[in-house]
C-alpha cells in the first residue's frame, strides 16, 4: 500500500519586506519516474526543493534512540516525509530515515524498484512511509548482502540480516501497514529502522573486512567470479568422474 503524499498550496511570506514564496514541493508519487529524479515540470520556479542536510557517521543524532511520533497525520510530519522524499531521491537512496535528517523520530521511508530487487517479485517494495515500527524477524535465517548507507558516504559494508521479516506500523493517515516480507526488502527495513535505534550497518557486521570503500567493489566482484568459475570447474570435474565410472 503506497503513501499518498498530498500536494500542499503554496502560502506567501512577506520576509524583510519582500514577498517569497514558500511552499513544499508537490509530490505525486505516481510521477516519480523509475530512475527516481522528478522530472523538472513538477519543479517549476514557484516550487521550492526541500534537499534536506543529511547527518554523516558521528554525529550524535545517528547513536540516540529516536522518539515515537506522537500524531502521524499531523501536518509537520507529512512535510517531513515530503522534504525525506525529496532528499532520497536527489541522494540517490533506496531508503531514508528520519535521524539522518537530524529529525529524532520513529519514521522511515523507503522504495524498493523491482531492478534494485534484483528481478525477485517478492523482494519489490512499494514506496513507503513507515511511522513507528515495530520489527520482528519470522525465523533464525541470515543472509549477508552489499549495503551503503547515505550516512556513510563512498562506504560498502557485507552485513548479514534476518531473510524473512515481519513488520508493522502506521502510514501518514494513521492506518495500519502489517507486511511479511523477504530478502532486500526485508534488509532495507532492518537497514531504516536500526537508524532509528541508533545502530549503523557496521555495527551488525561480523566480519570488518567486508567493510570497503565502493570505489574497490571491482575487487570483490572479480574474486567472487574466480570463486565461481573454480567452483563450476570442481563440478565439471566431478562429472566427468562420475561418467567415466559408468
Ligand atoms: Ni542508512
């Protein structure tokens, strides 16, 4: 179920005796094309962009327990969650959370594409305001996987999270969302909501040497390749073996 993230009018502010125009910019998400960026004539000169400052690894407001948000529905949330939105999709990210932004509350946003899901269906997640969460992980499986954080700018980590994940909590209308999901889904909710209790991917990995800078992943990816040719070899090797014994 996706968010609708209504378009607001724009109000005048007469500052230092000069009229300007302030607003948030009109999101429609049915308008947000795949790549993610909006197309410029939703951006017209009377629509302010809200690119909101993002906090970097050791700043304080990354390491606190966020506050519940108190009323979803109200108008400075939904401004928030636009001026997120705005943020994400300039960066860009697959997912925001609201401390990133300096904003100690319970709200995270998210947009999995079905390319970024790696063609998976069930991995695909819709875009998502996602207001005090509550996680809760179905079984004991992990599986590692590549995350960034734009937290943590030009960062890699292989961070092992729980595979099927069970979540709840409330959109920007106040109804409830209550999603069973897997694989990178899954893993951008665990990703987002950790924000919210202070924890940085790193802080879940078990193995530091998974923690690289992406300008080097051609590194990881050709060893994983040498890794599999050999792997297919041994395999080969086996069946001709195998055959030979008939
Ligand atoms: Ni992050």
């Amino acid at each position: 179920m996706a968010p609708r993230l209504s378009a607001r009018k724009a109000k005048d502010h007469t500052v230092g005796g000069k009229v300007e125009a302030h607003c948030h910019n009109m999101v429609n998400i049915e308008n947000v094309p795949p790549g993610g960026a909006l197309p410029p004539r939703h951006l017209g000169s009377y629509w302010r962009m809200a690119i909101l400052k993002i906090a970097r690894m050791g700043h304080p407001v990354l390491r606190r327990r966020a506050a519940d948000v108190a009323d979803p529905a109200a108008p400075e949330i939904q401004t928030l969650a636009d001026d997120m939105l705005q943020t994400m999709l300039d960066a860009p990210g697959t997912g925001l959370a609201a401390p990133q932004v300096h904003v100690p509350l319970r709200l995270v946003i998210f947009r999995v594409p079905l390319t970024e899901a790696e063609d998976l269906a069930g991995d695909e997640a819709p875009l998502t305001v996602l207001i005090n969460p509550l996680l809760e992980p179905l079984d004991d499986e992990m599986e590692a996987a590549w995350e960034g954080c734009l937290s943590l700018p030009g960062l890699r980590g292989l961070v092992p999270r729980h595979t099927h994940l069970r979540y709840r909590g409330v959109d920007l209308a106040g109804a409830s969302i209550d999603r069973t999901v897997e694989g990178f889904h899954a893993r951008v909710v665990q990703h987002e909501c950790d924000h919210l209790d202070g924890i940085l991917y790193p802080q879940r990995m078990t193995d530091l040497t998974g923690l690289i800078f992406e300008s080097e992943m051609r590194h990881r990816i050709a060893e994983a390749r040498a890794q599999e040719r050999e792997r297919l070899q041994a395999l080969q090797a086996q069946a001709a073996a195998a055959a030979a014994e008939i």
